[in-house]
C-alpha cells in the first residue's frame, strides 16, 4: 500500500483478478480488547518501507463495498531512518473503484514511524482513498485512538482522500 513496499502485512487484501465488484463486511482485524494484537516488526535495511493495512484494496473490482468491519490494534514498531520510502498503518486503504466505505470503526492504530508524511503517505491514516473513480461514498464511520508512539510531530491522518467525494 502506498507505493513500493518490501515488507507489508494485510490482514483482509484484493489485488488483481477480473472482479467487477467486491464486498468486504463484518470483520474483526484485530482484537477489541488486546492492545497491539496485530503487530508489524523488525529492523530491515535503511531504504526499506513496510506497510500494515487492515484492509487493503489494490487493483481488480470496480465497485468495493467495505461495511460494518472493526480493525483494532494494528501497530508498526519500525522506526525507519531518513532515507526509509514510507512505514505505515492505515485501516483501509482503497486504490481502485467507485467505493462504499459504511459504519466501519477503526481504533487504536499506532506507529514508532519517525519518517515524515502527508495525506495518502502519512504515518497513519484511518481511511485512505487513493482511488479517483467517482461516485464514492464514506459515511458513518468512527475513527479514533490513532497515535504515533515516539513523541515526534510526524503526521496522522483520520481521512485521506485523492479526489472529491459525492454523497458527503
């Protein structure tokens, strides 16, 4: 997700294939109640990227509907170094498609990132539409809890979007 990675965990993830339509719906990504359940670590060479998404769709469906999951403590204890491409957490993370994103709830997602970013490459973003096919909705989502845990001012995005959306 977002460019280039040499180590990424997805826990729910679409890439490729013909589908013209997807529906992703009542998940649980992690635990509710267990702080750091999903955790993505290691040390990697300085130019490395890793990436955790809970839910992460790249290329095939034109249509996604993503409904009704819960993604909770996803954290990347990577901190990077200067010349590392991107070290991210994001919930869900939708790159293709006119898309429906409904009544999902992303929490307690955190990072040890200490490399800059901003909108779709921020350390961490609850929702991220990179997508630019319209109509896309998001509505009655809650996102809360997102926090980068090495104290520095990097930045957090609750939503992200490449393009205007209808029906907001």
């Amino acid at each position: 997700n977002n460019g280039t990675f040499s180590n990424t965990f997805v826990s729910i993830g679409i890439v490729g294939g013909g589908t013209t339509s997807t529906t992703i719906s009542n998940n649980t990504i992690g635990s509710t109640s267990t702080a750091n359940s999903i955790q993505f670590t290691g040390t990697g060479t300085p130019l490395t990227a890793m990436g955790l998404s809970g839910i992460f769709v790249s290329s095939g469906p034109t249509l996604s509907s993503i409904t009704n999951n819960t993604i909770a403590n996803l954290h990347n204890s990577y901190v990077g170094t200067s010349s590392t491409t991107a070290l991210t957490v994001r919930g869900i993370d939708l790159a293709v498609g006119a898309n429906t994103i409904d009544n999902n709830i992303i929490r307690n997602l955190t990072s040890a990132s200490t490399i800059a970013g901003a909108g779709t490459t921020a350390n961490i973003c609850g929702i991220v539409m990179r997508s630019t096919t319209a109509p896309s909705t998001v509505t009655n989502n809650k996102i809360y809890s997102l926090k980068l845990t090495t104290g520095n001012h990097q930045k957090i995005f609750v939503l992200s979007f490449s393009f205007k959306l209808a029906g907001n």
